[in-house]
C-alpha cells in the first residue's frame, strides 16, 4: 500500500470517524449507527463519494477485528449498511441568483466563509483550488487571478486535469481581495488569502458545513431539498452559467473553468435554454435595421439566393 493511501485512511479516520466511533468500544458498535451517521453526513452536505470512502475505510477496520480479534460482525459491511449512490446526472444541476448567492455569503458565521461563497461564485474556482489560492495569485495590475494549485487531504496537487487558468477578477472581487489585504496577518505574498480567524488554512470540510447551515439562515433551505439538492460545487456551476451566458465563444468559457474537454463545458449552454432561443428566435425574426437593411442591398447576393426569392 502506498503512503500516499494510508495519509488518505489515516485522514478519513481522524476527521470523520474517531470523533462519532473513538469512544465507543469495538464490540458495541452496530449497523445502526453507521446508518445513522450516513444519514447525518448526507444531512450535513457531505459528497456521496467522500460517505462512500469513509464506509470502506470503516469496513477494512472492522473486517482486521474479526480476522485478528474475533468480532463476530462488521457493522460497517455494505451488506448491512448501504451505501449511498454514485450516479447522478451531471447535466442537472442549481445556479443561484446574485441575491441567493448575498444572502448565503451574508449568513455566512466568519468573514473567511463569506468571502469563499464570493470568490467561488465570481471566479469558478473548486473548493480545493479556493482554500490553497495566495497573494502571488493575485495579478492586482492586470486584475487576473491565477489559479495553479489545489489543496487535497494528501496535499498540494495540480488543479484537476491538470489545467491551471487564470480568471479575471471583477470590481467586486477586487474590492473584496483589496479588504483582505488590509488585514492585520496572513497578508505576505505566500500567506494564503483564505485563513480563519487564528490564522489557519480554512478546512474545506468545515467550509461546506457552515455553507450548509447558512441556507437555513438565508431562508434557502429548501434548496438543500430540491432535486437535485443544492450543494458546494453548484457555485461553480453558477459562475460558469453566468458566464456561458454573456461570452460569445464558449472556448473562453472552458479556458475560465479549467476543463479539459469543451463537451464538459457544452452542457452550460443548456441552462434556462427555453428563454435563451426565444431571445436568439426572436432576434432572428426581427425586422432588419434600417442602417444595416442598406448595407445589405449593397450587396451582391448569389445566385442561389436570387432563385429562391424569385
């Protein structure tokens, strides 16, 4: 096994599974409770996939305990305990409003938290890539941030694909990044711009936990019970549905996301598409433009043309 493997048990155990099961003996751990903690790790906003690998790692525990120490059972067996599902349609997704996306960043409990709603709806930026952003990142001159390495609990890696971006940062975004700055630590080039109040890297777990509550506060709850529900990375499908709708080229688009395929990116284009070609119809229908009606007859049309109007 590799020791990039075991960093990954040894997290899982120390932040999801020993502060619920560290007290409890072996032998008087049930079923039940797995069930009741996937239940509240769904509740809390926590990805399938990470509940998914958190139950495997518990399950390898407990299948060492009965080989080597004669548990009878392993509570934590997919054949007792059910593990949530992995598919999903990825074309479905929520984008939120300007004001939806206020009022979470406002009930937001830290300054940090408000700030990471923000630059992820305004930069597009993935939660791991959000956490492990630095003030060289940031191009004040050029009003670019740049983004080239994302945080995982196995360390700095490269952004997904492998494709580092550089985002343009809007006024907002300036002004927000420009009163970070302005803080009295973490404001030297390598500091990191997202820290909590004691000057720590912000725990991306704690992140969507506290985004979750928010909704609650901001009186969007029930988005966490739509379908599908709304989660963390639906703000940087926000951005990019925002953004597919005003830039012409979509390639942009894919540039800003990081994405290696533009078929990923098509599907951005989709968003709200019922309002989209009516405004596309409906330009297409419209009567010419005196001015551009006379630069049109100024042309010669092909004889194609000419046939069929006649």
């Amino acid at each position: 096994m590799s020791a990039s493997t075991w960093r990954d048990y040894d997290a899982v155990l120390r932040m999801h599974l020993l502060p619920v099961f560290g007290p409890m003996r072996v032998d008087q751990v049930e079923p039940r409770h797995f069930s009741a903690w996937k239940e509240a790790a769904l509740d809390r906003g926590m990805s399938p996939r990470s509940i998914v690998r958190c139950l495997i790692t518990a399950g390898q525990v407990f299948t060492h305990a009965q080989r080597h120490h004669g548990l009878a059972q392993n509570p934590a067996s997919g054949r007792l305990v059910p593990r949530p599902s992995l598919k999903w349609d990825r074309s479905r997704f929520n984008v939120l409003t300007a004001a939806q996306t206020r009022a979470i960043a406002d009930a937001m409990p830290h300054e940090h938290g408000r700030a990471a709603v923000l630059i992820s709806v305004w930069t597009g930026v993935r939660i791991g890539e959000l956490v492990e952003l630095r003030w060289r990142d940031v191009r004040w001159a050029d009003q670019r941030l740049d983004v080239r390495r994302s945080y995982r609990q196995n360390g700095i890696k490269a952004p997904k694909s492998d494709h580092g971006r550089s985002v343009p940062m809007t006024p907002d975004l300036v002004a927000l990044l420009d009163g970070l700055s302005k803080r009295e630590y973490s404001t030297m080039v390598d500091d990191l711009v997202l820290v909590d109040r004691k000057g720590d890297r912000v725990n991306s777990f704690t992140l969507r936990r506290a985004f979750y509550a928010a909704l609650d506060d901001a009186g969007l709850g029930h988005l966490r019970e739509a379908d599908p529900p709304l989660r963390w990375h639906d703000l940087r499908h926000t951005f990019a549905s925002h953004a597919a709708r005003v830039m012409r080229n979509l390639s942009d688009v894919q540039a800003l996301l990081g994405h290696a395929d533009l078929i990923t990116t098509q599907r951005y284009t989709h968003y709200q598409p019922g309002a989209r070609d009516a405004e596309l119809l409906a330009t297409a229908f419209a009567e010419p433009d005196p001015v551009e009606a006379a630069v049109d007859s100024r042309l010669t049309p092909t004889r194609e043309f000419q046939t069929s109007q006649a």
